[in-house]
C-alpha cells in the first residue's frame, strides 16, 4: 500500500512537470524577485517598538521579560516587576482600573534607574 502512494506521487509529479514543459511554462528557480522597498530596520529592539504603538504596544510590552524589556526604547521595566511601555519619562500607562495613577518606587529604562527609591548597587 505504502509503495503504490509512493509511485502515483513520483508519476503525478512526473506528470506535472510534463504538462508545464508541453504548456511552455518554465520553472526558472534561479531567477532572483524584486521585493518592495521597505525602510530597513537593522536591529530587532528598534523593530519591535516600531512594530506596535499603543495599548499594543503596551500588550506586546507585558509579554516580555526583563532582559528583553530593558534592551528595547519603548518599554521600561518598574518596581512591580512588569514590563510596560514607556521611555525615561516612566511608563506611558500607569493607571489602575479605577483612572488613578499607580505608585511606582523606580523604574529602570535600557538598564538605567529612575525615581526616589532606586536600588543601591
């Protein structure tokens, strides 16, 4: 049973590529396309924050861990131990369920501490 599937492929195969050479369609893999020119983004920390903005960006801030987090420009990682996005002015959403805003002793943005209680080294 095994061996039968195996030659109807190496046939439907043969087949296939009989009717393109009859049909005068060529398969030319070596031929190189054109991409679109995009603006090229050379290093991934730079890729992510401009991938996103926003509450997705805050989202896709969350999903990190502290490492990642601290090699970005768009997040910071706070006291409470969470990634969040921002830049050396704190995070952009630091706001509770009730619109207050959440108290934070330090904050560290790309391995650099801010605020009154940053940790002694």
């Amino acid at each position: 049973m095994m061996k039968s599937k195996t030659i109807l492929k190496i046939v439907f195969i043969f087949l296939f590529l009989s009717a393109l050479s009859f049909l005068n369609i060529y398969l030319n893999l070596s031929e190189s396309f054109e991409m679109p020119i995009m603006p090229f983004i050379n290093d991934t920390a730079n890729a992510f924050c401009q991938s996103k903005s926003g509450a997705a960006l805050e989202t896709s801030c969350n999903q990190l861990t502290q490492g990642n987090c601290g090699r970005t420009n768009c997040c910071v990682w706070t006291s409470n131990n969470k990634c969040k996005s921002g830049n050396a002015n704190g995070p952009t959403f630091n706001t509770g369920p009730n619109g207050k805003t959440l108290p934070l002793d330090y904050y560290y943005f790309q391995g650099k501490c801010y605020g009154p209680n940053c940790p002694k080294a």
